[in-house]
C-alpha cells in the first residue's frame, strides 16, 4: 500500500519563495545576514561551511562547474548548486531563502551587499568574505596569469564593478534570450550573458576560482535560475535534451531531471513575501 | 590572437536576397583556459577597435563571453585535455577544459548589409575590462568559424 513518503519528485505544500534582493524588509535581510554569518563562522572543512560550498564551484580543486559552464548542463547543475546552498543556510535555523538581484532593473550593485557595515555597526558579511586558505594556496601555486595571481594574494573578497568595456546585460536582451523555445539556443544565450555580469562585477566574480565566494554570486546566479523559470513557464511545451535529463549533477546526487521543476524543490520565485505570524 | 579578421566569405544568393529568417556564427572549439574575456564580433567592419559602439549600425552583431577558468591549479598535466581515442567504455564526463562552441546570432547584423555586399567579413575582438578602458588581449583562440543561414 502506497504510504505517501514524501520524494523530490513531489510538489511540496506550500513552496517558498525567493525574493527580489530590493524588496527584502530590514527583519529580513538581517535574518538572511545571521544564516549567512552562521556558515560562515564554522569551519572551511565542515561540510555545512559557506567555504566548503564555495569551494566546490572552483577552488579548493576539484572545480566542479566545469561541467557546467559553456555546457547544456550549465542551468541544472547551478540550479541543484543553489538548493543545496539554501538548504545549508535554512540548516542554520533561520527562515531564509536566495535572494536574487534583477541587474536588467538594478544598474549597481545592490546596497545590500555594498553596504561595508550593517545598520547595528558589525561588518556586513554580504560585502566580502575571507576565503578559504586552501584555495588561496592552491591559486598561488598554480599556473595562472597575472590577474590569477592578483586575485590570489586577495584572501578576502573585493569588487570593481562596471569597469569600462564591461556590459550588464539588459531587458530588452533577456527578453529576447526568453523568446528562444529551443532549450540549448536558451542556455547558450543566457550562459553568455551571465558571464557579462560576472565580469561587469568584477574582482573574485570575474574568474571561476574564486567566483562563488562573494555573497554577490548567489543573488545573480538565482537571478539566472530565475530566468530560466521564467523561460519555463513561458514555453512549457520546449524539450529537454534527452541525454541530459539522466545527467547527475555532481556532487549534489541530484540529476538534471530532477531540478527541472522548482516547485518539486519546494521553491518558486516572486516579487517579494510579507509574512504575519499571529 | 587578440584579433581575428575573416578572409571575406561569398554570400549565398538568397542571402544577399533576404531570403533567411535568421543567421548564425558557430566558433568551434573555443579555449576557456585561461581568464574570462568578451568576445565583441563585428560583419564587415573591419575599422573597429576596443571603444567601438555596440550598434547594428557599426556593424556590430553580438557577442560570446568565456568565463575563464583562470589558469591551472593541478600538477603537471592536470589540464592537459586527451586528443587520443576514448575508450568506449570510460563513462567519465568529457575532461573540464574540453574546448567550447559558442554561436552568436548575427541576423540583425546581417539584415544591414543586405544586398551592398556579395561577401562577409568577420571580425572578433576579445575584450577584457580595465580601469583605462577596454583593453585587446591574447585570449582567443578556435579551430574554425561557420555561417549559417536558417530559412
């Protein structure tokens, strides 16, 4: 007899929802800045850690995006990445989720994660983290250019957003990548486009290594997420790759067919949430 | 190569007649090895620079960006991509720095150059940003180009 065990495969009742980076309340985002200071605080080798999950996008090796970037798989890995980086922080007893940041609308980087301090005076972990030594060896020790070596000797975070001959991408571009109704033509377009905005930040963003180690890559990339859930919605009859769907996203043990459905996430996305607890 | 400049490339008939409903540039076998980098690409117009506009007009038709995998980090060989046979049973994913194929839609671009021309020339110009201003630097390298016109 069927026993009704949840699965990840069934839609949970009710999903969260992400919200806008803009739109978030002040008790919010201090609630997201607690969560985000608590995996920060444990150790780089705990695998609840923010650098144990930073690491695994580029350094310490091995980068595991690299089954993703330039790749079909580039939207399912980061999707299944960014569930298990929620996941991580909601562990830390905080109500929270990924926030994205529309950089179609929000032309800068968002005060939330430029703010240096926050309003109580601490250090506003959303600006810069120290990353994880290992990485920063194994970047000194490497075979990279002089930025690679740059950005090693940096072991916290830093930004130079909008240096000139970078280019954010704009609405009018993302609304015609969301006309695409092949889902590759989609991918490669949107994947190009992310990497402007990776670049347009600057810094630790620009180069796989260190990307995911500034709290900014969290919000652009659930914005990308986003637009691919928009893309979604938009062309629910677009295939999937057959070849790709069986693909596992390592090292999350989620395959590219599961994570094609947010809501079997328990997720979606919305402009904001307001929440009243009696 | 910092700068790539096409020998020109006849023009199909039908294309020089409009009659496509869009047109692609494929860049095979792409290098992201190395830091990240945008690649602005331009049909016919073969006086661009760095500064130059993102305009249809200018002859600008889009662009392909490599996020870079920033050099290696591995000992000896690490990166070294196999160019032998697989084996047919290694299941293991393609090695990471397997070359990319990047493809640009061009049918704006294209649609300017209408009937002035019976041949294409291509001109990619890898960019990376810099406090002075965009700066040309060596980071792109591909096997091959192709153009192709859908009906």
């Amino acid at each position: 007899m069927a026993t009704g065990a949840p699965s990840i495969q069934r839609q949970a009742q009710p999903v969260r929802h992400r919200p806008s980076i803009t739109e978030m309340t002040a008790p919010q985002l201090q609630e997201l800045r607690e969560a985000l200071a608590k995996v920060l605080a444990l150790k780089p080798h705990d695998d609840r850690s923010y650098q144990f999950w930073a690491g695994i996008h580029g350094l310490p090796l091995p980068m595991y995006c690299d089954i993703a970037h330039g790749r079909p798989a580039f939207l399912p890995w980061h999707r299944a990445y960014l569930y298990r980086v929620e996941q991580a922080l909601r562990d830390t007893g905080h109500d929270v989720m990924l926030p994205w940041w529309d950089w179609t609308k929000v032309r800068r980087v968002p005060d939330a994660y430029a703010e240096e301090t926050r309003p109580d005076g601490h250090p506003n972990p959303m600006h810069s983290v120290r990353i994880n030594d290992l990485a920063i060896q194994q970047g000194l020790e490497g075979r990279g250019d002089e930025r690679s070596e740059r950005l090693a000797q940096r072991p916290d975070t830093f930004r130079e957003p909008g240096l000139p001959g970078t280019h954010l991408p704009t609405a009018s571009e993302i609304s015609r990548v969301l006309q695409y109704r092949d889902f590759q033509r989609f991918t490669s377009n949107l994947d190009d486009y992310h990497g402007n905005v990776h670049i347009w930040v600057g810094g630790h963003m620009t180069d796989i290594p260190y990307a995911a180690y500034d709290p900014i890559f969290w919000a652009h990339h659930t914005m990308i997420d986003r637009v691919w859930r928009m893309w979604q919605l938009r062309h629910p009859e677009a295939s999937f790759p057959s070849q790709l769907r069986n693909m596992v996203m390592e090292p999350f043990h989620l395959t590219a067919g599961m994570v094609l459905d947010p809501t079997a996430l328990g997720y979606d996305y919305s402009l904001n949430v307001t929440q009243v607890r009696p | 190569m910092e700068r790539f400049d096409s020998d020109p490339m006849p023009l199909p008939p039908a294309v020089r007649e409009g009659e496509y409903s869009s047109a692609d540039l494929i860049f095979y076998d792409v290098d992201h090895s190395s830091r990240s980098f945008e690649a602005l690409i331009f049909l016919n117009a073969s006086d661009v620079g760095a500064a130059s506009e993102r305009e249809v007009e200018a002859g600008f038709a889009g662009s392909f960006v490599i996020f870079g995998h920033g050099g290696c980090f591995g000992d000896e060989g690490h990166c070294h991509v196999p160019t032998h046979h697989k084996d047919p049973f290694d299941s293991r994913p393609l090695h990471p720095l397997t070359a990319q194929a990047k493809t640009v839609e061009v049918t704006g671009a294209l649609k300017r150059i209408g009937a002035d021309s019976d041949s294409l020339t291509v001109t990619a110009l890898a960019i990376v940003p810099g406090a002075d201003g965009p700066q040309l630097r060596d980071l792109l390298s591909f096997s091959s180009m192709r153009f192709v016109a859908y009906d």
